[in-house]
C-alpha cells in the first residue's frame, strides 16, 4: 500500500461524520472558502476538510498534504494558523485536549466550538497521521506521495481568491457564535420577561 492510500484509509474512518469531507468529496465551495480565507497555497493538496461553522468556510480545519492549516471564532487567540507535518511531529507530545479547543503547543490553538467532534478525536486522527508522516524515508515537512497517487487528488483552486476572502470576512463579521450559555441566558431572558 502506498502512503496516500494509507493516510486516505485513516481519514476515511472519520469522513462524513460531523462536517469531515475527506477528498475528492470536499464540496468545491467548502475548498474556494478555506483556501482564500486561510491563504492555502495552490501547489497544497487538501485532503480533508472539518468545518466548525455553519455556513461556508468561516472557522475549521483543512489536513492538506503538507500541513494542517485552521481559522478560529475571534475570541480564541493562536500564535500561528497552519503548522507542517514536521512542525507536528515535533509538538506532538504537547498537544492537549481541552473541552473546546486543541492547544497544538507553542500558543497554537485549534477552536473546535462548533464542532460536533470531540477534541480528543482530532489529537487521535492527528497522532495516526504523524506516524504514517514519521513513517517516511525523507526529511520533508510533508507527505510524499508519488506521482500517480497525486493524480488521483482533486484540487479545486479558485481563480478569485480576494474577492471570497472579502466575502468571507463580512459574512463571519455578520455571524455571530452561539454558545450554549447564550442560549439558555437568552431563555431566562425571555422567561423573565426583560
């Protein structure tokens, strides 16, 4: 087995579940979004996508071929938005779960609010990952898959990077994050009659 196949069969236990779309299944708008908004190179290869938010691309998290890249509700600060494969391997014994978020070490911070899997899931796919990327014979910040394995990836890059990320940016402005407490404040609100 070759390691793409191998890193496909770990990602296609989690695919489907919960906003997980693993390639060729990302939806098109879903890809456009988040290679604009989290500035994805084009040369990258996105071999799944986690959406935390709702509507288009406003927060989640992309496994691309050489890194992982995310974008967080603003009121969850990270020193960093992507780190590569080696970065991970790296600060993988710094990784921690935590209710809502995923603290990757060095202030980088996932926001997994929104998210309907469990923080721990992500530190577990992640780890899996790294072993396939530690598994490698070569010093790159990547996976290396081979020519034919890559032809087999979709990429789906958009010719208007700019303009999604402006409209990106209103609409997330424009969204507001519910949190469970907002809810049930919202109820007592209601209940009380202020």
């Amino acid at each position: 087995m070759n390691m793409l196949d191998e890193v496909l069969n770990i990602l296609t236990y989690y695919h489907g579940e919960n906003n997980f779309n693993m390639n060729p299944l990302v939806p098109q708008e879903i890809e456009h979004y988040a290679r604009a908004v989290l500035d994805i190179p084009d040369q990258e290869y996105i071999l799944a996508a986690m959406r935390t938010s709702f509507t288009q691309f406003h927060r989640g998290l992309i496994i691309g071929k050489d890194a992982i890249y995310w974008r967080n509700d603003h009121k969850i600060l990270t020193s960093v938005n992507q780190l590569s494969w080696k970065e991970l391997s790296q600060q993988r014994t710094e990784f921690r779960a935590h209710r809502r978020t995923v603290a990757f070490g060095n202030g980088a911070v996932f926001d997994n609010i929104g998210s309907l899997n469990k923080t721990s899931t992500i530190i577990n796919i992640l780890d899996l990952l790294i072993d396939k990327y530690d598994a490698q014979d070569n010093d790159s910040d990547g996976f290396v898959f081979d020519d034919a394995s890559l032809a087999r990836l979709l990429q789906s890059i958009p010719d208007n990077k700019a303009a999604i990320k402006a409209e990106s940016a209103e609409s997330a402005s424009n969204a507001e994050t519910v949190s469970f407490a907002s809810i049930i404040s919202s109820i007592f609100k209601k209940l009380l009659g202020r």
